[in-house]
C-alpha cells in the first residue's frame, strides 16, 4: 500500500511534521485552526492503514474503513487548498510584521513549497496512494471469492432428457458470495471501477463455462468446411451438437444470466444484459452456431435434410430460451448468427425436399443392380419417405416450408408434403420400369420385377407411406408380384418339363434300346438346359427370404415332381447302362436342394465384390461393435471410395452376412480390420491381405471420413 506514491507520502508527512513544529509557536493567530484541522484529518487517514490490509477476514469492516477514508479524503480535496492558503497569508504575515526571525520563516517556507508541490499532484496522490492500494486489494478479494466459488457443472444424463421443460438452473454461487460481491461491487462503483468489476465478473464466469463444456469433448464444433465430404460423416455428432446446446443453453448459460442479474442487478439491466453478453460469447455459444452453419454449407444429399431438420428441431426446442437469454442489443452478434444459421438450415432443406425427385429422376440412367435385386435407391427412399411422413420430422419439415413460404409471402398448402411424397414415389415406379427394360435377359427382367414390386409392398404395409399410397396401391403390388412370379416361371424353369417328354417311350417300336437311347437324349437336354439356368441364376438374387422360398417352393413344384416320375418310370433304363451316370446326374432330392439355394445374398469376397463404374479403389472391412457382441455386414456407398463391411470370424473370414445395415448404429466405438484391398489394374484385380485394426468414434456410419482406411 505504501509502494504506491511513497513520495508523495513521504512529502506530505515531512510537511506535516514541518508545519507541527512552527505552529506551535503561532497559536494565536486565526489561521491555525483550519490548518490543525488538516494536519488531524490527516493523520487520522495515516491511521486508518492497519485497518486496510486484507478484506477477506473482515469484509464489512474493511468496507467500512474503506468508506471512512474515502469521507476524510474528501474532506482533504475540500480543504486542502484553503489550509494552505491561510498558511500563505500567516507567513506572509509574519515576514511583513517582523514576528519571527529569518531562519524560522524560511523553514516555513520550504514546508509551504513542499504542500503546494502535493497540491498539484493532489489527485493522483488521493486516486492512487492509500485509497487506490485499499480498490486494489478489494478487487482481488472480488476476483477470489468468484474463483474459488466457481465450479464447472457437469452434463448429467438427466439435462437432455426427452420432452424437458425449460429449466431454470440453480444459482451457481451461494446467497453469502452474492452478498458479498454486491458489497464489494458498491463500493468499487462508487469509485468508479465498474468496468473493472465486469472484466474481472466476465473472465472468471466464462472460463467456469469453458470448463463445463471442455468436459463434453467438443473439438467437432472446430472441424471446417473442408474436414468432412458430406453430412453423413459428422451425422454422429449432429445428434451430440443437439444435446451438448440444450444443456449449454438451458443449464450453463441460463445459470450465468440469472446470476448475472443477482449480482449487477442494481446497476441496472443494461450492464448486467451486457456482461452476460460478453461471458455467452467468450464461453463458446458462437462455436455451437457456427458449426450448425458449416452442417448447412457441407455437399447436398438426402441425408442431409434430415440432419438439417436434426438443427432445426434443436433450435426451435430452444427458441424461447434464446429469445430470453439473448434477447438484448448486447447480444446482437449471437442474434445475427442464430437468425443466419436459422434461414440456411430452412432454405437447404426446402432446396433439398424440393429437388428429391428430381433426384430419383436422375438416377434412371444409371444400369439396375446385375443381380436382379431391389436397388440401394428404392429401399433407401422408401425408408426415407416413411421418415418424413413420420412424428419426428414431418411436424418440423411442414414449419420449415411454412416459413420458407412466409419469406417469399406464398401460402402453405395442406397437401404440399403429401403430393410431393407422392411424386417421389412416382418417380421410384417409373425407374423401375425404365430398368426392367434395360435387362438383356427378359427373365432377369421378371426377377427384377418381382423382388421390387414384393418389397414395395412388405415393406411399405402398415407404414405412414403405405398408408398414405392406400390399400389398392398395395395390392396392386402385391399382385404385380404374382403377375411377374408366373412370367418368370414361364419363361425359364417352365420350359424344362417339356425336356422329359414320354412321347414315344411308352409305345416303342426299336425295342429297349431304342427307349434308352431316347430317355438319355431328353436327360441329356434337361441337364444342359438345368445347369446352365441354374448357374445363371444362382447370381441372382432375393433378399427378402419369404419370397425367396415361395419362388424356390414354386420353382421345384414345376420341376421334381415331374423329374421324379421320370426317373421313376424310365430311369432304371439309363442306370443298368455303364454310361447311366453321366444322364442320371441327379436325384430329384438334389434337384430340390439345389434349387432351395437358389437366390441367397452372397458372402461378401474379394472375388465377388463389384466395383462401381469409374472408380478403381474398394476395401473389404470387417466390423464388430463394441459392448454388443454382434458383427454386421453393410454396403456403404457413400463414401468417396468403394467401401464393403462383412463380418469377422476367427475361423472364417467369408461368412454369410447376418443383415444389410447402410447405417450403423449411432455413438458406439467400432473395432474396423482392414481385411482386403483390391485395385482395378491391366484388367485383373490385385488382392492384398493388410491386416490393420484402428478405432474409430462411428455416428450413423463409419466414423469421421473414412480416416482408417489408405489413401
């Protein structure tokens, strides 16, 4: 405390001491008396420095003495010039009337310059001597109890919880601290130290935010633009952006302004609006609005609308907190940011709604699947359709387009969602027609049909878009399925009975051997025709096992009853024969088994993998998720390259696959070994076994961007 203008000090008591001596001999004169009255005031501040060296023991006495000091320095600047004054007129006094001898006069003198020096730095002495030492440590008492007060709040399971009110969190500090930071506040304002008060209030308050959050693991709020290639590969995260804002919004910063207003709020909203301000955007709210708003710039894709809906149900859950909490002219940056993060999430998924037809339009140039089943397009829109048709999103996708509607001051309709579902699905239905048409084989053509047109109707049944499209619609499909069923059998199993013709067998003229000649001829035509339609046909197939089985069921009904017969009746003719054999090639229990295996989803194998046309790089992964136990297999083609997930097995690598997942569960740790790498090349295809594990956080999908995989 005496550090601070020690020499100002130091002259001030020289003087004092100075003017002590030779008053005495100058008591009758009228000019003393004030001029004592200073020289007592003074000490009596002099005295009061014991009294002011630490607030944290003794706050309401420190703040008293505080207040004291501030009284009797008051008193100085009120006086200290007419004391001095008066002094001047004393000595002018006795030099003229001859009262003191020459040497008294001028030390009189030299104390009277020593006071008028101390005059001239009189404000200064007063701001930052004794008083400014007793502000200072009663600013670091301020900075100690919010430090040792401030406690960052963890996110517990209960903060998001489904179908919350708004709460309204707790005083983070208890009654006794507010008190005394109130306290310690009054009297800093009343030396005019409010700013400092807010710096010291905001830097405290927001690194305790920062804490909070840091707990949370938001480092995917600073990925850029350039660190995803679409929404899918930060899908994961769009779901943690949600709660981690919910808890921010509605637990951290509702906590900083409610006490914001405790502390400040007598010096009146606009300072306490204000500090809340500067402590909501140092603690990171602008980090969360502005990763919302990267999610809105990312690729456009289907996916995407669904995520941006994820935003806007988000911020829409917390409108009325925001409008609340940053809701002043302090909080005009986080305003402009939030409306700027509201219009690009409303105005891509009304872009993205709208062009999702023309998007399924698109794609019916491309070649149907090789195999004859249902196209990643038609499943994937069909589930994508019964989503927006959901409670989830079309209550958020329906205020989305009545708000896109309001800004161009059209009017919603109704029935906007609803036609446009419709003309996606109409869409779908003419693709399918364009496809089935592109098959050079017509009964692959039939396969097609049938696996689409059955899927159509399984898996839109009992759905908001089957219910929508309506019990004929489904019906129609269903029979479209039976339709193409009996073409399908026609053309191609169908035509093998005939091949067992009897003609000429029961009423023979060229005697047995006549008969055997013609009953290996006809085996022989039936076993070329089935094996070259069995191993034509065992690449395609039917996903769906129930009408996988019927076709197989219907397949073997036209066959093995008629072989069995056959060979019955006829085939002992062949069997005596040493060649019997090479005819008799099967029995009609093989036939059966062969054909029941017919149409099986395929292993995944390095040998079997397609790769897509115009790209050149594929990888073979398998998958297990972590803490569940089970193995998935999944085709994932959305990635930059082509990239197929079977499972792993110890003792065998090319297991069947257990289910088609495009999407894998969301915020589970998934163990990935690259298994194979193959590379199209000189029309061969290389094969190397890299064996390398990695783990990677997943979302709805392989983690991040693929990172685990070679460049």
């Amino acid at each position: 405390m005496g550090s601070v203008n020690n020499n100002g000090i130091d002259n001030l008591i020289s003087a004092s001491k100075s003017l002590k001596t030779n008053l005495q001999k100058s008591k009758a004169l009228g000019a003393v008396v004030p001029a004592a009255a200073v020289l007592k005031v003074f000490d009596a501040i002099h005295g009061l420095e014991k009294s002011l060296s630490d607030p944290q023991f003794d706050l309401p006495g420190y703040l008293s003495v505080l207040k004291r000091l501030k009284e009797a320095l008051r008193f100085l600047g009120d006086n200290f010039g007419m004391a001095i004054q008066w002094l001047d007129d004393i000595v002018e006094y006795l030099e003229d009337n001859k009262v003191a001898d020459d040497g008294y006069i001028l030390n009189l003198k030299k104390a009277l310059k020593n006071l008028h020096e101390l005059q001239d730095e009189e404000r200064g002495c007063l701001d930052g001597g004794l008083l400014g030492a007793a502000l200072d440590r009663l600013e670091n008492e301020f900075r100690r109890l919010l430090t040792e007060n401030s406690v960052p709040l963890p996110m517990s399971s209960s903060s998001s919880s489904p179908g919350e009110q708004a709460c309204i969190a707790p005083s983070p500090l208890p009654v006794l601290v507010i008190h005394k930071l109130q306290a310690i506040l009054g009297r800093l304002i009343a030396n005019n130290r409010l700013d400092n008060c807010i710096s010291i209030y905001v830097e405290v308050r927001s690194s305790n935010v920062r804490a909070s959050l840091k707990a949370l693991n938001l480092d995917y709020l600073e990925m850029s633009i350039s660190e995803f290639n679409d929404v899918q590969s930060i899908e994961g995260y769009i779901a943690q952006w949600g709660k981690h804002l919910e808890f921010a919004v509605k637990h951290l910063f509702e906590a900083e302004y409610k006490l914001c207003n405790d502390v400040f709020e007598k010096m009146g909203l606009d300072v306490w609006i204000g500090c809340f301000a500067k402590i909501a955007a140092q603690a990171g709210i602008l980090a969360f609005l502005q990763f919302g708003k990267t999610v809105t710039e990312s690729k456009k894709d289907p996916i995407k609308l669904l995520k941006l809906l994820d935003i806007f149900a988000s911020l829409n859950k917390l409108r009325l907190d925001f409008n609340r909490l940053f809701g002043g002219t302090a909080c005009a940056e986080i305003q402009n940011l939030t409306r700027d993060l509201i219009k690009s999430v409303i105005e891509g998924a009304c872009e993205i709604f709208w062009e999702l037809s023309l998007q399924v339009e698109l794609q019916r140039q491309t070649p149907p699947p090789s195999d004859g089943s249902v196209p990643r397009l038609v499943s994937f829109i069909t589930n994508y359709c019964n989503k927006l048709l959901g409670e989830d999103y079309k209550p958020l996708l329906t205020q989305a387009l009545v708000i896109h509607r309001s800004w161009k001051h059209e009017k919603f309709q109704e029935r906007l969602v609803i036609d446009e579902v419709l003309n996606i699905v109409k869409a779908i239905e003419t693709n399918l027609e364009t496809w089935a048409k592109a098959y050079d084989d017509v009964v692959l053509s039939h396969v097609f049909m049938m696996n689409n047109h059955w899927h159509l109707y399984k898996h839109l049944k009992g759905t908001k878009l089957g219910s929508l499209l309506g019990d004929s619609w489904l019906r129609e499909h269903e029979q479209y399925k039976e339709y193409y069923s009996a073409f399908y059998l026609r053309d191609s199993w169908g035509k093998l009975p005939s091949l067992l013709s009897r003609e000429g067998l029961i009423l023979f003229s060229g005697g047995r051997a006549t008969a055997r000649d013609l009953v290996k001829k006809r085996l022989k035509a039936f076993n070329e025709a089935f094996d070259e339609m069995y191993k034509k046909q065992s690449n395609w197939v039917m996903v769906e096992k129930d009408l996988r089985d019927k076709v197989c069921q219907l397949i073997a009904q036209a066959i093995v009853p008629v072989y069995r017969s056959y060979m019955q009746n006829y085939g002992p003719l062949v069997e005596q024969d040493a060649s019997g054999s090479k005819y008799a090639k099967y029995t009609a229990q093989s036939l059966e088994k062969m054909l029941s295996s017919l149409f099986q989803p395929k292993p995944v194998c390095v040998s079997e993998v397609r790769e897509a046309e115009g790209e050149n790089v594929g990888f073979v992964v398998a998958v297990t998720i972590g803490g569940c136990g089970r193995r998935l297999v999944s085709m994932i083609a959305t990635y930059p390259i082509p990239l197929t997930l079977m499972p792993y097995n110890d003792c065998n690598r090319h297991t069947t696959p257990l289910s088609l997942m495009p999407l894998l569960p969301p915020l589970e740790t998934t163990i990935v070994k690259l298994l194979w790498r193959f590379r199209r090349g000189g029309g061969g295809r290389e094969s190397v076994n890299c064996g390398r594990e990695a783990e990677v956080e997943v979302g709805s999908g392989i983690g991040g961007n693929g990172e685990v995989l070679p460049q």
